[in-house]
C-alpha cells in the first residue's frame, strides 16, 4: 500500500447526499482554500460505521471553526446514504448529519485512495488535507476499528499550529503546548526541558 501524504489528493466529482438532504454532485477540488477531513467507512447500515459518523458530526463545530470541511464516503448510492440519515438512531440510522456524504458505488474514489477492500469495501482511512489540496496525515483502520474523532481535531491543530509558526510538533502535542525548532539544537533543548 503506497501513502497519499505528501502528495495532491485524488479529485473527484461524485453525487453526495448534502447537509440538507438534497443530492449535489460534490467535487473535492472544490474545497480549495479549506482544510478537509475526508474518511472512509465499509457500509451504511452498519454496526461501528454509525458510531464514527455520529462522532464527526458532533464535533462538527470545532472542525468548521479551523476552516475544515468533514466529507464522508462509502461504496454505497446516495439513496442508501439518504435513507441511512432520515433513519432515527434509536432504529439504526444516522440521523441528520451536517457534512456531505459521498456515494462511491463504483469504487473508484476508495480503489483511487488506496482503501479498498476485497474489491468490495472501504476500509476506514482518514486524509487530512491542507488548503492546497495536499494531503498532510491519512491513517487506516481495519473494518472493525472505529477512529477517534478527537484525533483527527489534535492533526488538524497541529498542521496548522506548524503552519502558523514554522515549528514542528512534538510526539503527544496538544494545543497550547509550545512545538519544537526544526534544528538538532530545537529538538535537544525541548527533550532537556521536557525529559522525566
């Protein structure tokens, strides 16, 4: 399995079922100037899927106050992702998620991510992708490993803390906590004051 990080993240133009419920072909390219979190997930109707796509959608907020778009996909038709949210959670569905969720029925955007499974599945990868459309971190979770959301936020303020101050991040960094110098000096002198 080759990595995207590093590298433009595949385009693609593909319907989606909106915020609003309404279907719109979704073009990723067109989030230019914006942070993306776009993931993957196996099916809907599903079992781990749901917890995962409720979890994004509750943090929602946090990501659109870093100027970051969540998108989700999966291999099924943007009828089974309507019929999914206008399901009740209490009877196995999504509810009204506020983020796009793309349909990939033809397993191009997964096979072009390099996430698909058995020709059949998504697997559960995460791209984080920078301003430029480049993706910057991906992570990839087995079918039965559901991804913590509050994760993916933590990469999201590190890109951008790096970003913003030219310093790299430091194994464990948390917002508020100061970055390294990318110098053999930077990472010595932040390994002294922090070794315990």
């Amino acid at each position: 399995m080759s990595t995207l990080v590093t590298k433009e993240a595949p385009d693609f133009t593909a319907q989606a079922v909106m915020p609003d419920n309404t279907f719109a072909e979704l073009k990723l390219s067109s989030y230019r100037g914006k942070y993306v979190v776009l993931f993957f997930y196996p099916l809907d109707f599903t079992f781990v899927c749901p917890s995962e796509i409720i979890a994004f959608d509750k943090k929602l907020d946090a990501f659109k106050e870093r100027n970051c778009e969540v998108v989700g996909v999966s291999v099924d038709s943007h009828f089974s992702h309507w019929a999914w949210k206008n399901t009740p959670v209490e009877k196995g569905g999504i509810g009204n998620v506020r983020y796009p969720i793309v349909a990939d029925i033809k397993k191009d955007i997964a096979r072009s991510y390099d996430v698909l499974f058995d020709e059949s599945v998504a697997l559960r990868g995460l791209f984080l992708i920078d301003k430029e459309g480049v993706v910057r971190h991906s992570v990839i979770n087995d079918l039965s490993l559901g991804r913590n959301v509050d994760e993916a936020l933590r990469m999201l303020e590190a890109l951008q803390f790096t970003e913003k101050h030219g310093e790299v991040c430091p194994a464990n960094w948390r917002p508020g906590e100061e970055g390294m110098k990318p110098t053999a000096e930077g990472v010595a002198g932040y390994l002294a004051k922090h070794a315990k």
